[in-house]
C-alpha cells in the first residue's frame, strides 16, 4: 500500500471496537458500523474513476468513534474475501470540508482482504467484502487530541471508491519448476531430512561480483524491483559458514519489499520468477558493508525460494 493508506489504516484499524454486523454469510454484503447517523448528510457527486467526486455534509463532523457506512452501491459483482481490492480515497477534514489528500488521479491503491485483515479490523474487512464494485463507502475517523506544542487534529473523513478487485496472487508453500545444475565453484545446496536448505561454503572464492543462481526455475509471474515479495530463506556468512538468519527456523514466510532489503537482494531476485530457488553470493558492498549487522559481516550467501509476488 502506499503512502495514504500507510498513514491511515491504523486508525482505521480501531474499527475493531465498533462492533459490526452478523457472521460473514455465504454471500455477504458490505456491513456498516459505528456512529452511522453522523454520516447521513453526506452527499456525492460522481466525477468518474480518475477524479474525486464532490463530497457535501454537515459541518463540523466529529465522531468520538471509528465509523464506516456505504453512502453508495455500485453495480458491479461484489468483492469477495482474499481478493486484493483497488481503491481510490479522497480524505477530508471534518472541521471544514478541506481536501486533506487525494488518490483518484493517481494509480489505484490495493487493500488485501486477508485474513490478517479480518483478524486485525473484521468492520473494515466486512465493509469491503460484500460490496459491489463502484461502492463508495465512507470511513471517518475520530481526530486527535491536542499534544503538548500541537493543535487538536479534527475528524477525518474518507471517502473510498471500490474501483476493481481481483483474487490475490497465489503464494506457494515450496519453490517448483525445472532443477538447474549451477557451475562449479558455488556454494553447494542440499536439503536436509526436514526439507529445510543447508549451504555448504567449503573451498568458496569471496565474489568479485553479485552471483544470483538459479537451483530451481520457477515457472510463475517475473519479479520487478517494486514488487513485494513472499519467500523462505536462509543466509550465512561466506567465512565460515555460520547461519545467521533463517525464516525456515522461525517457521513462517517473510514478506517484503524487494526495495527495502540489501542490494544484493535488490539486484539478484529482480527478473527471477515466482516458483525459483536463487543461490545468491553477495559482496559484502552489496550487503552490510565493513561494519557488517551482526553475524552477517563480510561476504554472504543466501538460499532465497520465490514463493509469492504482489
């Protein structure tokens, strides 16, 4: 998600405490909940899917909890669970109606209805499933009080669009595709009886450039660098060997960025395909440096199984 709705679904994420409807039925509709009443004077003027339609209501709007309501139905299918919807959001002060930001010209944001979703906020989770595509629906949030050096921060108003949804990208419990045989002179994989990756450094040159090797080719939708990746992996130093972070230890797939992680990274998954299993060999420049992050200094070496792309 991007910057808007990184800053607000936290709050948003309070709807927990509002309540919410009945159990999700076999063919739920959008839910509503929270001080409802306080939004019906809310009225909108459709601009199309590129352009925020025009929002009047009663001034100054203020909740004193977390609110959502559908103010209009689309007419599209409805938006099912574990489906990714694209949103458009405009936010608004409830004070007086000021435009706060605005995401309808610019590319859709995407909310995964998960059930991480349905865990951490089930009324937002069961305003989006259910509701048909070209639903506005919308969010206020209960402002801030004033911080010692800050003023009181007013009600915000959100009104959201559900623009499309599509079912999420499938994430793979192991790498699959064709096994490819890597040239000599690599650190060697093989797995153990738990299934679980061990890299074996013995005899291995430190790199004078980034090697990414695939051990499996997967057969999946090609990594770009502003994806965000789901994976399993394993890392050690190439001095010694010594693992030092493993996500098949911890017993759970890491999720992330592929530009928030090291260079190595970066540069050695972009272009690989959903399904792969990549030996990558990292410099220690494109990794953590001199100073190193822990037992992961100097050159290092990782197993990295492509599992998911979103």
């Amino acid at each position: 998600m991007r910057r808007l709705l990184a800053i607000l679904l936290p709050g948003l994420l309070l709807l927990t405490a509002c309540g919410g409807g009945e159990p999700a039925a076999p063919e739920p509709t959008s839910q509503s909940a929270g001080e409802t009443a306080k939004l019906d004077s809310l009225k909108l003027t459709e601009n199309g899917d590129k352009k925020a339609p025009g929002v009047e209501f009663t001034k100054p709007l203020e909740v004193k909890e977390p609110t959502v309501k559908v103010v209009k139905d689309g007419e599209g299918d409805r938006v099912k669970a574990n489906q990714v919807a694209s949103i458009s959001i405009v936010a608004l002060s409830g004070k007086d109606g000021s435009t706060l930001e605005d995401t309808f010209p610019k590319d859709p944001e995407e909310l995964e209805l998960n059930d991480a979703l349905k865990t951490e906020s089930p009324v937002i989770y069961n305003a989006f499933v259910g509701a048909k595509i070209g639903t506005h629906l919308a969010l206020a949030v209960p402002g801030a009080a004033a911080a010692e050096g800050a003023e009181a921060q007013p009600t915000q108003l959100l009104v959201v669009k559900v623009l499309s949804a599509k079912d999420a990208p499938k994430v793979l419990d192991k790498p699959e595709g064709e096994t490819v045989t890597p040239p000599a002179g690599l650190p060697t994989v093989k797995d153990n009886d738990k299934g679980i990756p061990e890299i074996s450094v013995e005899g291995v040159a430190a790199p004078t450039a980034l090697v990414s090797q695939d051990l499996i080719k997967g057969t999946g939708p090609e990594v770009k660098e502003t994806d965000t990746l789901t994976v399993n992996y394993v890392g050690v130093a190439l001095e010694g060997g010594k693992v030092f972070d493993s996500s098949f230890d911890r017993g759970e797939k890491a999720t992330f960025p592929l530009t928030g992680v090291i260079k190595g990274w970066t540069q050695g998954l972009n272009g690989k395909k959903v399904g792969s299993r990549v030996l990558l060999v990292i410099p220690k420049d494109l990794a953590y440096g001199d100073e190193g992050k822990g037992d992961a200094k100097g050159d290092l070496v990782f197993v990295v199984d492509i599992l998911g792309v979103k």
